[in-house]
C-alpha cells in the first residue's frame, strides 16, 4: 500500500481552512505538501506487514556460530519515535531494548535497530510496538525466545489533556523463555529497565 500524498495534501488544505486559517497565505502556501512528505517519512512502516519487514531485515550469520542456552544478546536504548493511533500525537524519547536467545544464528546488530525503527513508523500503540518488534525478532532469528522493553514519553499526554510533563510508560513484551524463565527476565529487566 502506497501513501496518498496528494490526498494527504487536500486533507491538510482542509484542516487549515477548518482551523480558521487561510491556506494561500505566505506561511501556509506550502505546508499541505511539506506535510504530505513529512507523512510519508514517518509513516513509512505503515506500507509494510510485519512479515515483509522480516524479508527487509533478514540479515544473520550462522557461519562459526555455537550457541549455549545461556547466551543471550541484547541490544539497549534504541531510540525511536512513533505517533500514537488515538491523536496522532508524537510518542517521543522513546528507548526500546530488544533481546533474544540465538538459536543457530545471529542476526546484524543494525538489523534490530532497522526493524524497531521501520515498526515505530506507523500508527502504533507502546504496546504493539513491542509485540510487532517481538514478532519479527522471533521471524528473522527463527528464535522463540525474545524480550522487548519499550520507556517513552507520549505527547497526548504531556502536550494536552492531563498535561504531565515528566509521566513515562513503561511497556515489556516476554516471548518463550524471558516470559518462563524468572532467572532469565530478572536478568532481561536488570538490564532493559536501568
């Protein structure tokens, strides 16, 4: 599915006008198509199922790899961004730590860090970002055993309505063994959560 950037254009003409502004003024004239960019920039994950954005991001090495059931990789403090579904509003200082168990291969560090970007760029939820994260870690690696941890800010919260600043939510998604295992999470946690 391809972002309507010329419907997105006429859209934004439209909330101008609905907020009392008027779209041909110097500041304005512009701003329907910087915006129908800017939405097809921060949104591009919403083109993509979680399974093509697996195929993207399938880059492992298996070569010399031996695994013990105690390895764990983890890759902390990922920075992302997303917009929440219910305003639309930004979801900001977003942090997203994602480990797993390798099984017989290993996925490229950057990969994990691609995939959470590409899943942040749709209308999300915290907590759909983690399980769709979840979902393509355990797709990519071929691992049943993955943990992500997700801190943010959401500006629907601390922009309007209640208005708290310095509120973070705090969302963690346990798949096989980080959600059985309580040795195992312990150490997941103490390492994700600070």
């Amino acid at each position: 599915m391809a972002i309507d950037t010329k419907a997105i254009e006429e859209h934004i003409r439209g909330i101008l006008i609905a907020l009392g502004d008027n779209p041909d003024r110097e500041g304005l004239k512009e701003t329907p198509e910087r915006v129908a960019k800017m939405y097809e920039e921060v949104f591009e994950g919403m083109n993509y199922t979680n399974k093509e954005i697996a195929e993207m991001f399938d880059k492992t090495f298996s070569e010399d790899f031996r695994s013990s059931s105690n390895d764990v990789v983890i890759v902390k403090d990922i920075e992302v961004f997303s917009y929440c579904e219910h305003h639309m509003a930004l979801m900001y200082d977003m942090k997203v730590s994602v480990a797993y168990l390798p099984k017989d291969k290993v996925l490229g560090l950057s990969k994990i860090a691609r995939i959470c970007d590409m899943v942040g760029k749709r209308l999300q939820l915290q907590e759909r970002i983690g399980s769709d994260i979840a979902e393509i870690i355990m797709e990519v690696s071929g691992s049943e055993d993955v943990a992500v941890y997700i801190e943010g800010c959401h500006s629907c919260m601390s922009a309007r309505g209640i208005k708290k600043h310095n509120a973070k939510t705090v969302t963690t998604t346990l798949r096989g063994a980080f959600d059985t295992d309580s040795t195992l999470k312990w150490h997941f946690m103490m390492q994700a959560g600070k």
